[in-house]
C-alpha cells in the first residue's frame, strides 16, 4: 500500500527491488533485514552480505575481494581458488599459498615438509618426520641465549639436562645429579 500522507510518512516501506540509479545510500538511517534478506552489489549480484540466523556471511562471486583503508591501501585480499593476504601498512605480511602459508618477514610455514623455515634462504627449519623432531641450520652457528636452560624426559618432567648463567651446569641419570660444575672445577 502507498500511504497518501506523503509529507507525514518518514518510514515508507519498499518491497521487491531497491534500484538506486546510479546513486550512493547515504545518511544515518538504518537498514534492517530479516534473516532471509540480502543486500546484493554489482550487475551480475556478484557480491551479497547476509545473515541466515546462525551466521554472517560475505559471498564473492568473482575473483577476489579486497579490503582497503580510507587511503586506498590494501589491509587484506582474499583470492578466488588462491591466495588469502594480510597487509600491514599496505606491505604484504603474510599470505597462504599451495605450500601452506607464508610471511613476507622470511618466516615460512611449509605444509609438504610440515616445517617451519626462518631466514632469507630458510637456513632455520623446525620439523617432524612422523617420528622425531628436527631442528636444522644450514648457515652458520646455532646458538641458544637463556639465562637458564633445562632439558627433561616428557613423561615425569625430570630434568637431565640444566644449565644457569654464570652458575653451574649439571647433567642427572634417573633425576639424581652425577655430574656438575662448580666455580672451582667440577663434582
């Protein structure tokens, strides 16, 4: 029905399609839909955001959809059949790709090694074969900084292994000490 209180009626109500020619929806007005409804973008109604009662929803019915800043920079694109990338500052951070996923800072999360790959060349991995846990370097030393430093079995957490910044290193059999060093030598 049309309400023939043209100047009075604030809230017409619309029914089928909105047509908005060409123009921008501006102002501080609300636009509620029901659960069913959608608000669909593009000719072909190629982008539709919704809410179905248990979940909110953005479909993308052509190649990417890409989320910008008021300046034009790009804080995330998610690719059709490809890529998700995260931005920071408009500078590429992270992105998935068919090797897992991958950041731009040379710290590589690898799916077919299942590793993970730190440095320019991945000169740092950190992996497990199915069986064991591997740390590798290909470049350099490695070193480990702590002020203290523990090794222990995994079923007790008894310590084998421990060391303490300018104090004494011991190694233990069966959680009980046989060997440390001391600020005069070792015991």
């Amino acid at each position: 029905t049309v309400s023939t209180d043209l100047v009075g009626d604030t809230s017409p109500q619309l029914g089928g399609d909105l047509d908005l020619n060409g123009n921008n929806i501006t102002g501080g007005a609300n636009l509620d839909l029901t659960d069913t409804g959608r608000v669909k973008l593009g000719t072909g109604d190629d982008l539709q955001i919704y809410h179905n009662g248990s979940g909110n929803f953005i479909d993308v019915y052509t190649n990417h959809l890409q989320i910008r800043n008021e300046a034009s920079e790009d804080m995330a694109v998610f690719k059709q059949n490809g890529a998700v990338e995260l931005y920071y500052d408009n500078t590429k951070m992270f992105e998935t790709a068919s090797y897992g996923a991958g950041f731009t800072s040379n710290v590589r999360m690898n799916s077919d090694s299942n590793s993970l790959q730190i440095g320019a060349g991945q000169d740092l991995k950190f992996y497990h074969n199915g069986s064991n846990s591997f740390i590798t370097n290909d470049t350099g030393g490695l070193f480990i900084r702590s002020d203290t430093l523990g090794l222990e079995d995994q079923t007790n957490g008894h310590a084998y292994l421990s060391a303490v910044a300018d104090g004494a290193v011991t190694i233990r059999y069966d959680n009980s000490v046989k060997f440390a060093t001391t600020s005069t030598g070792v015991s």
